[in-house]
C-alpha cells in the first residue's frame, strides 16, 4: 500500500527502541484517524526509536515480535478493547498485564475511551497517556528505553522499580500498578500551537488521499452531554496564518482536504478560511474539501458556498432535541428560527442536502418532546420541498467529566418504544430517519460508567465473541448488575470511578452546571 509521508523520515540508530503504534481497527480507517497518524508521527521522528504502524488486519511486520519493546494502542472508541485483545491474542501476549514477563513487550495505550474512564481497563496497561498526547508519548517510551521495565539481577529477572517512578514524574501518565487513587493524576494538555495534520497519505485510507487539518480543539458551547467539549477543555483555536500555511502543504501532494474539530465553524476567522479556498478554486485550483459538523447558527451564504465550490454536497447539522425547552435543559442553545435559517441558507447556496442529528432519551424528555420531532420535520419537509433533508439519532449516553454524568441511561424498552413511533411517523411524512440501537447503546453506557470490577467482564465478552449475547452472558456469569451502571440516576455526592483525574473544569462546577440544567428543565 503506497503511502506519500508529508515530514522528513530520520535515519534511525543501530540501538532503537522498538515500538509498534497499534490502531484497534482495518488499515484504511486507522489512515484516517489524525490523532493516531500524529503521535506516529512524532515517534517517527525521533532517531533513537522505530515505530511501525499495525492494525486489526494486519499480514507481515517488519519487526519480529520478540524485538518490539513496547506496543501502543490508539483507544478511540468504547467497544475497542474488543479489537485490542484481538491484537493481544494474535502475537501471544497475555491479556493481564499482571500475566507477562520479561518476553513481552511494554503494553501502553491512550485516547478519549482512557481520559474518560481508565478504571475498566486499567489491568491491561502498563501506563495510560490521559489527556493529548503530543508529547507525552514521546516522553514515556523514551523513559521506557531509559529504564526498562524488567532487569536482571543475580541471574533472575524482576521488575524495576526506577521504571514505574521515572514514568509517574510525566505528567499525563497513569500507572494503574502503582497509583493511588488518593492522589489526583493530571491530564496532559496541549497547546495546539502548531497545526494538527495527516503526516501520512494513501489512496487505501476510509478518506482515499485527503489531507486533515486540526482548526480547534474543544467547544466552548459546552453542551450538557458532550465529552468532546468536556475533555478538551479550554477550547484552543490554531492561528489563521498557520492553518493556510498547512493547507498550503497538503495542497502539494493532494487535492482534498478536510477542516476537523468539535466546531470547525466556530474558529474565528473561519469565514477568512473559507474565503481562502473560495478564492483558490476561483483561480482555476481543482481542490476538494469537507469539513465535520457544522454548527445551525453559524452558517454563512460564504461558508456554503466555498463547500458547494470544493464539491461537497450535504453538510451535517446537531440539535440533539426538537422542542427548545429540552435544548436548553442540555445547553443547546439554538432556536427553531436558526435551525430553519440553516437550512434556508444550505438550500438557497448550492446544497444538495442536509443532515439533522438528534437524540433520545435525553434527562427530563417528555412524550411532547418526542412528538415534537414529528412537528419539526413536518415544518422542514413543506417548507423546504425538494431539498434532501435526513434524521439521525442516537440515544443518550451519560459520560464522565460533563454535567450530565449523574443522569440515568433511559431503559431498553422505553426508547425502543420511542423509536418505532418515530419511524412509524417519519415514513409517513416521508422523510429519511435512522436509529442507533439502544440494546448497544446500553452496554457502551456500561463501559462508559464502569470501574475496575469489569475486568473479567471483559476478558468473557471477547472470549465469547463480543456480541450482544455475550454482554449478557458476562454479566451473569460474574454477577454484575449492568443497570446499577447504567440505568441508575446518580447523586451528586457520589464518588466516580475517575474522579482521581484531575481535569477542568472540577468536579464541584460540573455539579453546579448540572444543577443550573436540572432547574431549566
């Protein structure tokens, strides 16, 4: 698979460290995974270490598996542990890491799933990176190399001790061996001074040959239920100039590009940006480009005509709930006039298409609030005729580090009840609905709000094939009462499995937001 690299590859030293970057996927998606190409990247660099890419596919590796020093997992997504033990199995490495020894290799991993809630998974790791992880990847293994895990004194092999007391000094690093829960670890923050890009292109990736930049990281909306928002906490936006440096080097090895963040549209001078491949394509330069959700109340006639220029054809909108009062009992503050005006302005410039992303089971959704998207997607079939305009809903998921964290997972019956009306009511109207499945949802709530008795839990859902059954079958054979976890609305006295990670906004202002939510309700 050709693979065009952006950054000057070093000559690598005879004593390297040798580390696999794993991605808990194919190939062609893990090519279009930024985060996961970046930190690569930034290993890659380095002249003292070897870093080879490998996925759930995976044939032939340059490097033998008894040369690999350490192996890195990329843990975006919460059902992922089920590929990582995959990889795991697949060269012979023991699932525990309290099961390996002096022949395997150093296990670490990183990634929203870990910032979020390490605790389910904290017996397969040797170290978790919590927070961005430029930087402090590099750190660690370097630390690694430096003091190697396993020494061998007297003829027999031990751990190290310097191995564990020379990562905890890394900010950012969890060690689930030697931590306690007492003491506070602190999520690694990024400026984002530079330009987050894909250091790597190929015509194999899921995005054939697109060039992703980073414009932000963070939202500053802040909606009740979002993670993205939470967790990247202060929103940071790259310099104008930099970004239109970046675009600049993509433009030499491709024609596509792709704007990413929690709310691309929401960079300050986003207009400018647009105006600056607007002006481009004008001039003659075949470029395509897409960009990630867009926000109803800041789309401009400009924005959507630089999309339709660049060949996009359909753009994606979010407003989780039709009826205003539950957008403002999750702090989605937009209105009814703005989702139409979005719209409107989709329609009128060039569009050919528009996506409304919705939720169900959000905290204190009523029976109204639910006929509402009835009425809402009425509204916009008569007065946008011709226009293509699609439903697409989730279910809520409570996560840790944002407001809603103490609100319950809505039961399996209930939504599903929700669901076949609203599909009943959207082929009527004749208007495009999809659903995610609620069975599924309950159990990534499961993981989501999970602690460190899942450990087994998750061994027997791999072993017995990762299917819904196997969830089930799981929970009867260690005992666990998946509702407490997920179906159980919280005090806000109650202590959470993650509260040990130290993240801003603290504990006690999330209560205060979740307070002032509850009272809009």
């Amino acid at each position: 698979m050709p693979e065009t690299f952006l950054y000057q590859r070093k000559q690598k030293k005879n004593d390297c460290y040798n580390v696999w970057f794993a991605f808990p996927e194919c190939y062609s998606f893990s090519m279009s995974s930024l985060g996961y190409l970046w930190l690569f990247k930034e290993l890659d660099e380095q002249e003292d270490i070897f870093v080879e890419k490998i996925n759930t596919d995976t044939k032939k590796t340059f490097l033998r598996k008894e040369n690999v020093n350490a192996i890195g997992f990329s843990f975006s997504f919460d059902m992922d542990f089920i590929k990582i033990f995959e990889i795991l199995e697949k060269y012979n490495i023991p699932l525990k890491t309290k099961d390996r020894n002096e022949t395997h290799p150093v296990i670490f991993a990183g990634g929203p799933v870990l910032t979020a809630n390490p605790e389910p998974y904290k017996d397969f790791f040797d170290f978790i990176v919590v927070g961005d992880g430029e930087g402090v990847n590099t750190k660690s293994i370097r630390s690694c190399k430096t003091n190697p895990k396993w020494v061998n004194k007297d003829g027999k092999w031990q751990i190290n001790p310097d191995f564990y007391e020379n990562l905890k000094q890394i900010e950012g690093v969890y060690l689930p061996y030697f931590h306690n829960t007492e003491n506070p670890v602190k999520k690694a923050h990024s400026k984002l001074k530079e330009c987050v890009y894909s250091p790597i292109l190929t015509e194999d990736s899921f995005f054939p040959n697109t060039f992703i930049i980073e414009t932000s990281r963070g939202c500053y909306n802040c909606c009740g239920f979002c993670i993205a928002s939470y967790l990247n906490l202060p929103t940071r936006f790259v310099d104008y100039n930099t970004i239109i440096e970046t675009i600049e080097l993509g433009l030499k090895h491709t024609n596509k590009i792709a704007l990413l963040g929690a709310l691309v549209s929401a960079h300050p001078r986003f207009e400018d940006i647009c105006n600056y491949i607007y002006q481009k394509i004008q001039s003659g330069e075949q470029i395509e480009m897409s960009i990630s959700s867009m926000r109803a109340n800041t789309l401009t006639p400009n924005i959507i005509k630089t999309l339709v220029a660049a060949g996009q054809k359909n753009i994606t909108i979010a407003i989780e709930a039709a009826s205003e009062r539950l957008r403002k009992a999750i702090n989605k503050n937009i209105t009814e006039e703005q989702i139409f005006n979005a719209v409107k302005i989709s329609k009128e410039n060039g569009l050919k298409g528009i996506k409304i992303y919705a939720m169900l089971g959000l905290p204190t959704e009523t029976e109204t609030d639910v006929q509402e998207f009835i009425r809402l997607a009425n509204g916009l079939k008569q007065e946008f005729k011709g226009f293509d305009i699609t439903f697409s809903f989730s279910t809520f998921i409570p996560k840790p580090h944002t407001p809603l964290q103490w609100a319950a997972h809505e039961d399996t019956k209930s939504l599903e009840k929700k669901i076949n009306y609203l599909q009943k009511e959207f082929h009527k109207i004749g208007m495009g609905a999809r659903f995610s499945s609620p069975k599924w949802d309950y159990y990534q709530t499961l993981l989501s709000r999970g602690d460190s008795s899942l450990t087994d839990y998750l061994i027997s859902v791999y072993k017995n094939g990762g299917k819904l059954g196997a969830y089930k079958k799981a929970a009867k054979e260690y005992k666990i009462d998946t509702d407490k976890f997920v179906t159980e609305k919280y005090s806000t006295e109650k202590e959470f499995p993650w509260d040990f990670i130290e993240i801003s906004p603290r504990k006690e202002l999330l209560i205060k937001e979740y307070n002032r939510l509850q009272a809009k309700a």
